[in-house]
C-alpha cells in the first residue's frame, strides 16, 4: 500500500515537474520569437533608410540640401529605433512578469505538495 501511494506520488511529481518545463519552454519560445521580430524590425528600418537615401540623393541641388535630408532620415531612423527600443523592453518586462508568475506557481506547487506529505 504505501509503495502505491509512494509510486502514485512519484508520479504526480514527474508529471507536474514536466508540465512546469513546458510552460518554462513556451515562455523562452514567445520571448525569442518577439525578440527575432524586434530585430527584424531594426533591420528593415535601417535598410528602409537607406532605400530612402538613395532614392532622394538625386534630388538634391546643393549641400544645403544634403545636410536637411540626412537630417531628416536620421530623426525618422532614430524615432524607430526608440519605438522598437520601447517595444523590445515591453517584451523583456512581459517575460520577466511571465517567469515571476511561473516561478510563483511552481513555489505554489511546491507548497501544497509539501503539506500534502506532512
């Protein structure tokens, strides 16, 4: 009888121990996708710039005009990579609230299986 109840507990734990790993596995896997797309993200800026200096640089008169149009390409460049800065750091916020609830849980777990035994 108890090596019943010692075999059922054995388990429960295994079976709760893997489920936590999933769940731990799903929250690295949403975090690097999100990452992965806050690159791609920069990395189309960056070339969209560049498209967009080529495209103008012919139409540029004087030096003047070269000086107001990097200018602008550098404010437009820097205001994405603020706004992706921001976006990347909403994804790292959200992981790290995503592995405290994980952690929390599994401390929970760990709790209740603790009394269970006692």
């Amino acid at each position: 009888m108890q090596s019943n109840e010692m075999l059922q507990q054995w388990t429960e734990m295994n079976k709760g121990f893997m489920e936590s790993l999933k769940q731990l596995g799903e929250i690295n896997t949403s975090m690097m996708s999100k990452l992965t797309e806050r690159q791609m993200a920069a990395a189309n800026a960056y070339v969209e710039g560049m498209s967009k200096q080529m495209e103008n640089i012919g139409e540029v008169k004087n030096a003047q005009d070269v000086v107001a149009l990097q200018a602008k390409l550098a404010k437009d460049f820097g205001e994405k990579m603020m706004e992706n800065a921001r976006q990347t750091m909403d994804v790292l916020t959200q992981t790290r609230s995503d592995l405290a609830a994980w952690v929390e849980k599994g401390m929970d777990a760990a709790s209740q299986a603790a009394k269970k035994k006692a």
